[in-house]
C-alpha cells in the first residue's frame, strides 16, 4: 500500500465529549437515542486531515534526473532515425 501524502487524524477525546454531549441532548429532551457514528463524524474538527511535509528538492532532483534521460533518448533515436533516412534517400 503505498504511502498517502494526507494525514488524517480523528480526535477521540472530542468524539467522546461529542458523544457526551448528544447523550445528554437525547435524555434531557427525551428523544430516542439514535446515536450513530455518522453523527459524530459530522461533528468539527473530529477528524481532520493534514498535508504531510515533501523534501521538494529530492522531488526537483528526481524529475530532473528522468527528463535528462528522456531527452537523451530523444536525441539517440533521432540519430538512429537520421541515419535510417540518410541511407534510404
């Protein structure tokens, strides 16, 4: 599985206060407690997510590195494709 450049991070001492507080909700207005994880997820800041941190200059070095040999291929076969064309006319 490869490595995903999001954090997410769910905050279980919220959730809980979340869940505290919906209970107290439901007993103190007498509802039916249907309390279901979907409610607490839509609740802020339960879970959130973060861009992790990316060394830029190993990305610019890679990306350098792999257009340098594309280029250089570019221009072999160009030099094999003149000398294919040079001997055909």
């Amino acid at each position: 599985m490869e490595d995903s450049a999001i954090d997410v991070k769910v905050d279980i001492p919220l959730a809980k206060s979340y869940k505290s507080a919906l209970n107290e909700l439901v007993r103190e207005l007498g509802l039916e407690d249907n309390i279901r994880l979907n409610n607490i997820l839509g609740m802020s800041d339960v879970v959130t997510t973060e861009r992790k941190d990316v060394d830029e200059d190993l990305i610019t070095q890679s990306l350098g590195n792999a257009l340098n040999i594309a280029l250089e291929n570019i221009i072999h076969m160009r030099f094999i494709e003149g000398k294919e064309l040079k001997r055909i006319y």
